[in-house]
C-alpha cells in the first residue's frame, strides 16, 4: 500500500467483544475495522486498508466525512475518510460486540480531574520533557523538529539539548516578505548550540506542485489544515525514512487559560441550535464575517476562517451531509459540557488529531519517516495537568502555560510577551493566486463532484480576487480532490457508491 509504518495489526475473535481505548494524549491514532464480523486494529490506516482488500472487503469513500473536510476542514473522530474504517484518539474508545462498533467519549482533561497535587516547578518540567525528547529523538537515526520559534517547539528544542541531543536539526519555516519568525528561532538555536535551516519558499514556486501531487499519492488520508502544504514543503526537504519528525503539538489539551467572554458566550447562547436559524444562515455567504456565530454551539470552536457548509457543498456534491446536525448530535453527546471548557474539550477531541496532527504525520508518512510529539508524553501531561492551578494559567492576565513560560525564562531568557503565539503561517491567498489554474484542474478533474463544481469554483476564484475569505473553502476542494485522484481511484477504483453520514452511537 506504501502508507503502512510496519506497524501490527490486531484482530479478535470472530464476533467476540473487544474494547479499545484511544490515546489519552493525543499521541497517536489507533484505526479500527470489521471484516466478517472480526474487529482488526493497527496504528496504520494503510495496515487496515490492506486487511480489507485481502478479505476481499469493500473499501470506499464515506461521504460524511468528506462533507466534514470540505464544511469543518478535518475529519472528525471516530470517521475517515473510508466507510467503516474508524479512527480514535484522546477522549475516545470504542468496544466491539456482535458485528459492529459502539463508541464513549470521555475527555481525560476536564478541570474537575486535575489533582493539583504535583510537586516541582519548571525544573521538573524539563526533566520530564527532556526524557520524552529524547525518547522520540531516539525513534530513528535522524531527528528534525519543526520550530516555530514559540512556547511549544522552543520548549522541545531546550529539552533536546537539556538531554544531550545537540544534533538535533530544527527547521523553520518562512516565506520570502515574512522572515520574523526565522530570525526569532535562528536566535534561540544560536543560544541552544543548535543546528538550524531555514526552509524559505516562494508560494508562487512550481515545485510545491509537484510536492503536492507526490504527497498526495502516498498519504492515504487527505487534511485540509490551511497549514498542511507548508508542512509538507519543509518536511519533504529536509526528512527521509530515516528522520523522525518532532512537532509541538499536544500540550493544548491538558493546559488551560480563561476563555474570552466572547467565547463563553457562544456555548452559552449559541443560536445555531434553533431550525429557523439554520435557515437564516443559508441565506448569506459563508465568507460573511462572524457567519459561523450562527452554527452549532461546538462549530466556533473548531478551525479558525471560513468553510463550505451543507447548502453550497451540495450544488455540487449530491452525497454531502448536513454536518450541522452532526455537531448538533455530538453536543447532546457530550452532555453538560462546562462553557470554559468547552473550547478545550472540541479544539483537542476534533482538530487536533484530525487536523494539526495529521498535517504532520501525513507529512512524515510521505517522505517514509514518523511524527512525534513529545508534549504528548503520558508523563508530561499528567505531570502538567495535576501542577496547582497558579502554575498552569493566570486568570488575571489571561495567559496559559505558566510554568512552560517560566522554563523558558529560566533556560534561554525566553520573552513570551515579545514574541506570542508563533503558529507556521502559510500564504493561502499568494499559493492560489499563483498556482489557480494548477488547482481548478485538479479540482475539476475529481470523479467525487458533479458537473456543477465548474461553476461554483468560479465563483469561489471570483470572490476570492474580490478580497472575500474563500481560501479555505478553495484549499479543502483542492486537498481531496487530490487525494481522490492520486490515492483512492488508483489503489481501489471508481467504487465509491452514496453514503449517508455515519452517526456515533
């Protein structure tokens, strides 16, 4: 299949019951499927795709979760993108009983959990990040991280040479006009004694599209994370099947920081629940600002920009589901969910494995290596989630990652209130204006939409060279339809038959 990390697969007794718990960290992904009544598992979805296709099982789109990639951007747990293979990871279990699948959700971070009985500060911290650094830089011959030059990859870069790991390569990606954040992380590996690339890329450059047609014919999942096509730019430089990739992700799930009345208030008043609502919302554009104020109460808190919904994927995507409704349901499941929490709870249960760290282990799957994240260490995060809440956010200041901050000034006088949040920006809007044509061909030329694709990608190019908000819409058409085209039609066929969307029981 060319995606599986020779990883094992697992299967029980024909029609027996089996149980099976996700990541509690998020550190990795744990796929499920059932063939002729037998539960299989493995830690590669190109594992289980393979097993399906020996048994002479069907495999074929599901296309719930192609309407959540195109409306949400990322594919929520426990779906992928194949019709009856499943996907779990924090918060999330599922058991296996008489030929089918029931799944629990359970976040492991709610604030009640937290024991705040932990001792030791900063210095404890980066003892403990230091052995799980080391440990994933020990996962292959090579090592490279991916820094951003922010609290989170800095943190892992000084707990690399906290553990002696001095060869560690960091790679930071930059655009040409926007070299801010290269020089911020050229500073801190300068300090560190650390070896450092900067990975500067022209968007308008025709290499990117062939790297992403490449990544596209050997990552068995599409991601349409705005962030993915930087990611797979400078991983594809720099990694081989001998290089471990380490990411910053993870420690957003256990931290905490006081929500903005803005955000509490979407939860608590949210009127997306209301039917007249929704019909409401059909009647203005997607790009409108603050339009997604009108969706689901969870809906705000997943991807930040504007999306496709269910009324404009279905003019030409006749298979599309309402994916409101499935947040809907999904709210309902979850109970009474606290309203500072509830950010939180979405962004680490949703996003992150189904779109800030599948960019990455996509990334890595391409060039043959593995992603690691070591603030996803079960000793990390039980570590930090159970310190005295004074050491893990201010509510005064409104800043989280107290005691991540203060490592950082301990170790390399580290200025958080300089430098902020440094996410990998990537240049949506200059990538499609350079490159349009490259991806209205790609588009158009996808089996998974109707004839009407033509005149809503139009639009969609028109508006955006009006200066409306239409990249991520733009950008997750494009993603699948690669996938569709250089992974799914040549490994299984055109077999993909109308789905309807798969409800969690």
């Amino acid at each position: 299949m060319g995606a599986s990390a020779g990883g094992r697969v697992e299967a029980m007794q024909a029609h027996g019951e089996a149980v099976f718990v996700g990541s509690s960290t998020g550190a990795s992904v744990r796929y499920l499927t059932l063939i002729n009544g037998q539960a299989i598992a493995a830690d590669s979805i190109g594992d289980i795709l393979t097993a399906r296709q020996l048994a002479g099982a069907p495999v074929e789109v599901d296309h719930g979760s192609i309407s959540h990639l195109l409306h949400d951007g990322f594919v929520p747990q426990p779906f992928t993108v194949y019709r009856d293979v499943f996907a779990i990871s924090i918060g999330f279990s599922a058991k296996a009983s008489h030929g089918k699948f029931t799944f629990e959700r359970d976040f492991p971070f709610r604030q009640g959990r937290s024991t705040e009985n932990q001792t030791g500060g900063s210095d404890a911290l980066l003892d403990r990040l230091a052995s799980a650094t080391s440990e994933a830089c020990s996962a292959r011959q090579n090592a490279v991280l991916l820094l951003s030059a922010g609290l989170d990859s800095t943190s892992i870069a000084v707990a690399a040479t906290h553990a002696g790991h001095n060869d560690l390569l960091c790679v930071t990606y930059g655009e040409p006009e926007q070299q801010s954040e290269v020089e911020l992380a050229r500073a801190v590996c300068r300090q560190l004694g650390l070896r450092h690339e900067a990975h500067i890329v022209s968007v308008e450059a025709p290499k990117l599209r062939h790297s992403l047609i490449a990544y596209a014919a050997n990552a068995p999942e599409p991601c349409a994370d705005p962030a993915t096509i930087a990611s797979i730019s400078a991983v594809g430089s720099y990694c081989d099947r001998d290089t471990v990739v380490l990411d910053g992700s993870g420690s957003d799930y256990y931290f905490w920081s006081p929500p903005r009345r803005l955000d509490a208030l979407k939860i608590r008043l949210s009127p997306g629940r209301f039917q007249a609502v929704r019909s409401l919302r059909r009647l203005l554009p997607f790009y409108t600002r603050h339009e997604r104020l009108l969706a689901s109460p969870i809906e705000p808190y997943l991807l930040h920009g504007s999306w496709l919904r269910p009324c404009d994927s279905r003019r030409f995507y006749t298979e599309s589901a309402d994916t409101h409704l499935f947040w809907l349901g999904e709210l309902r499941a979850h109970g009474e969910i606290p309203s500072e929490e509830a950010r939180f709870q979405a962004r680490a249960m949703y996003v992150g494995p189904g779109a800030h760290m599948m960019k990455i282990r996509n990334a890595a799957t391409w060039t043959g290596g593995i992603a690691l994240f070591p603030w996803a260490s079960q000793e990390v995060a039980e570590f930090c989630f159970n310190l005295p809440q004074r050491h893990r956010f201010d509510r005064k200041s409104g800043k989280s990652k107290v005691v991540v901050r203060q490592m950082l000034r301990e170790a390399i006088a580290y200025d958080d209130d300089l430098i902020g949040k440094r996410p990998f920006l990537f240049g949506k809007r200059n990538f499609l204006e350079a490159h349009m044509d490259f991806c209205r061909d790609q588009i158009l030329n996808c089996t998974l939409w109707s004839r009407e694709i033509e005149n809503t990608v139009s639009r969609l190019i028109k508006k955006l060279r009006q200066g409306q908000h239409t990249e991520n819409a733009l950008l997750a058409l494009l993603m699948v339809s690669l996938w569709h085209r250089y992974w799914f039609v040549d490994r299984f066929g055109r077999r993909a038959e109308p789905q309807p969307l798969q409800q969690v029981v």
